[in-house]
C-alpha cells in the first residue's frame, strides 16, 4: 500500500522501462559492434593480421599510430562509460555476488583485452592475432551476458510488482 500513497510504484515502473529502453540501444550497439568487426576482418588470424597490418593483396595499409591512438582514446572513454553503467544494473539483480564479481572482471579484462590486442597485432607481433579473436569474442559474450541478465531481472521484476499489485 506503501507504494501507491508515495508514488515509489510507478517511479519504479518508469525506472525500470527506461532501464529496459536503455538495454535495447546496448543491444544496437552489441550488434553494430559485431557488424562492424566483421566488416574489418573475420574470426582467423590471416583477417586480423591484414586488417592491421595490411595486405598487398587488398592494397590496405597499415594501421598508423595515429589512427589507432583516436580509437582508442574514444574506446577507452565510451566502453569504460558502457561497462560501469552495466556492471552496475547487474548489482542491482539478485545473482549472487560471486558470479557479479566474475562477470564484472571478465567484462572489464575483456574489454582492455579487446583494445589491447590490436596494438599488440600491429607493433608487437602478427600471432597476437589469435589473442584479438579471442578478446573480441569474450567481449561480446560477456556484454551479451550483462544485456541479458539485466533484462531478464528487470522483466521478473515488473512481473513481481504486478503479481503483488493484483494482490493487494
């Protein structure tokens, strides 16, 4: 009854509908992401290393220092962005805390896993190629993980508030 005389019910309807809203545009963005990865290259080393490195056959070059320092720099900033808003929302689920804190970590690892491996392609050596493929799919498993958990609590949850709405 609580809810109803301070209004806390439909803050929190509106609070968790736009948290889901939100969730469809990380949704866009897991899959532009995906799009945008394999436009650039595919999942074996040869893509990765021309992609980086540049191929003859194509007549690509390599990536510069520059180039890869901007998108970086934008990558670092806006991931960092999306990834504490998730992992934040996912606290707010009740999973237990050590799973929390697993898929929180992976996330970040593979994340900086994830930008960290392009350099490594480009200016340590072309097997880090293996690594790049690895990263990128741990990243898009464990955002899919997030998007997915998030949503599904969200959605028991309006489920439960509604459940004790038609209670009452």
């Amino acid at each position: 009854m609580r809810y109803f005389v301070t209004g806390e019910q439909q803050r929190k309807s509106l609070l968790n509908a736009l948290i889901l809203m939100f969730l469809g545009y990380v949704a866009l963005l897991w899959v532009s992401n995906g799009m945008m990865y394999f436009h650039h290259m595919d999942l074996t080393p040869s893509s990765v290393i021309a992609y980086y490195l540049g191929s003859e056959e194509q007549f690509t070059a390599p990536r510069s220092y520059q180039g890869m320092l901007e998108v970086s720099h934008f990558h670092l900033f806006s991931m960092g962005m999306l990834i504490v808003t998730l992992t934040h929302l996912m606290l707010m689920t009740d999973f237990s805390m050590p799973l929390k804190i697993w898929i929180s970590g992976l996330t970040y690892i593979s994340a900086l896993a994830d930008e960290a491996a392009g350099w490594l392609v480009r200016f340590a050596h072309p097997l880090f190629a293996y690594f790049k493929i690895a990263a990128f799919l741990m990243l898009e498993l464990s955002l899919a993980v997030l998007i997915i958990v998030v949503t599904f609590s969200l959605i028991r949850a309006r489920i439960k508030l509604r459940q004790q709405t038609d209670a009452e």
